[in-house]
C-alpha cells in the first residue's frame, strides 16, 4: 500500500515538474493600469486575436525634459507579425505616439520615445492582433528618474525698514513758555474763626531783566509787566 502511494506522489510530482510555467496575467482595463515603474521589467503574454487583445500600463512622466525610452521585445521575436504586435501611448489630450522599430538591434523590438518638460500621466496600451498567435513579451521603461530634483533655492532678504526724513519747513518755534516767565501761583490767605479773610499781598511778578543791545539794533520790548 506504501509502495504504491509512493509511486503515485512520484508520478504528480513528474506532471507538475513538466508544466510550462504560467505567465503573470497584466490588466486588460484601461480604467485600472498597471504601474510601469522605472527600470522595472515587466512580462506577460497576450492570446491572438482579429478584433484585439490588449494589455494596459501607466508611467508617471515627471518632466523635466527626461527622455522616457519605452521599450517592448515579443517572444517569439517574428518579424512578419510585427506590425500587429505594438504598443500606444496616450496622455491627456488623447495619442501621444505610437511605438517604432528602433534603428538598430531586433527588427520585433518595438520602443517609444517621449520628451516634454511638465510631469504627466501616460497610459500604455500594448495591442495583438494576429489571428491566432499568443506571444509572451517584455516592456520597461528607462531614462526618467521618479521625481525630478528640484535647484536649492536661495531665500530672499529681509526688507529694510523704510527711512523717515523729517518734514521741510520752518525751523521750529521756541514755545512761549520759554520766552517769558512762569504765571504766578496764587497765594491762598489763611481764615480767622469768624470767616473774614486777612489781607494778603500777592506776591510780586519777578521781572525781565533786559540784555544789553549792541549799537545800531533796534530797541527791546518793554521788560516791565
């Protein structure tokens, strides 16, 4: 009875060895992407199809005028059924490009190149449409880094406080309370028991003093009250 449970485990473990290994299904709604990372690879594989099977991707351009390579490599690489097996990219305002085989290397290479100095979103659409052939394939997208460093920027100065010139005008005038002599105080008389006030006398207003004028001026004021 061991024997043939052992056998028989042998046996699933030879089935499961022997599969091919099934490829990561990528989203095919264009309303939920996939994130297409920086450098990050990804794979997957699209079934043939007249009408179009699709697989969808979005890159967060962060401007700066950084060249994004987008890049995709089919597997099997067929040339005669390149140009149905590609890639678009869209942005805001509808098509930005279509991708293009590049110059040099695998003519079933297909690769975009995008340029423009504000961030923005780019929605990927990788398309099959061959009649019956599914092919596995590869898209990465390089040259762009996540965010775009920012110039250290050097603070303003502080403003100065504004100057305040003084008013043009007359030269100031002395106040009166320099020119002449204080008022006199008033001198409060004390009272008798009977309410009669003893006669007191104010006290006298000092006097001005004049200056002695030089010859040939004109005559002061009067100094006496």
């Amino acid at each position: 009875m061991r024997v043939r449970y052992s056998a028989l485990m042998l046996m699933v473990l030879a089935i499961l060895i022997g599969l091919p290994a099934t490829a990561v299904a990528r989203s095919e709604d264009p309303n939920n992407p996939e994130a297409l990372l920086p450098g990050e690879e990804l794979t997957g594989t699209l079934p043939g199809s007249p009408a179009g099977s699709f697989a969808f991707f979005t890159v967060e351009y962060p401007g700066g005028d950084q060249e994004l390579v987008i890049r995709m490599t089919p597997r099997p690489a067929d040339p005669s059924v390149a140009q149905q097996i590609a890639f678009n990219v869209y942005g805001p305002d509808g098509l930005v490009g279509s991708s293009r085989v590049p110059s040099e290397g695998d003519p079933s290479v297909r690769e975009l190149r995008y340029t423009a100095s504000g961030p923005v979103r780019l929605l990927v659409q990788l398309y099959n449409y061959t009649l019956t052939t599914t092919i596995g394939y590869s898209i990465v997208a390089t040259g762009i880094s996540e965010h775009v460093p920012m110039p250290p920027t050097t603070p303003a100065p502080a403003p100065e406080a504004p100057v305040t010139l003084p008013e043009a005008g007359a030269p100031p005038v002395a106040p009166w309370s320099a020119l002449w002599p204080a008022p006199l105080t008033p001198t409060i008389c004390p009272t008798q028991a009977m309410g009669r006030a003893l006669r007191c006398r104010p006290p006298s207003r000092p006097t001005i003093r004049s200056w002695p004028m030089p010859s040939g001026s004109a005559s002061m004021p009067p100094t006496g009250v």
